[in-house]
C-alpha cells in the first residue's frame, strides 16, 4: 500500500493529473467493487478471467496514454529546457 501511494504522489508531482486516466482508474475501481459483490455466482476460473480482462484493459489503456506526446503536461510555474 505505501508503495501504491508513493507512487502515486511521484507520478503527480512530476506529471500533474491527467483527467484520462483518473477516469479511467476510477471506472476500473468501481468495476472491482461491482465484481466483488457478484462474483460469487461465476465459477473461479469465470471470475479471475473477468478480473484478469479488466486490469489487462486499465494496463493497456494507461500505457498507450502513456505514449502519446501529450500524455504528461508539465506541471505549472515549470520551464522545458529544449536540446539543441
């Protein structure tokens, strides 16, 4: 858990938040909870690969956010320092 906060705090104070993905880790988040509360009707194997389906979409999503140029603004009051 501290190191889910830690990290969490770093991306922050580096990149700022990005909308997008708070979206989309908070849709995830509530996706869980629904799954926890009726997943006890799905065999296990029925439950892990729904499980395994929804973190494997939030990983893909995150990272090809990730990979666009625009995905972390710089926080405000920073400069960008260009190389020549």
């Amino acid at each position: 858990m501290h190191l889910c906060c830690a990290s969490v705090i770093q991306g922050v104070t580096a990149w700022g938040i990005v909308p997008a993905i708070v979206r989309a880790r908070i849709t995830v988040a509530g996706l869980l909870v629904t799954l926890v509360f009726t997943g006890a009707g799905l065999s296990q194997v029925a439950f892990v690969a729904v499980l395994f389906a929804i973190l494997t979409t939030l990983v893909a999503f995150e990272t090809s956010r990730n990979m666009r140029p625009d995905a972390h603004p710089a926080p405000e009051g920073t400069r960008l320092v260009k190389n020549r």
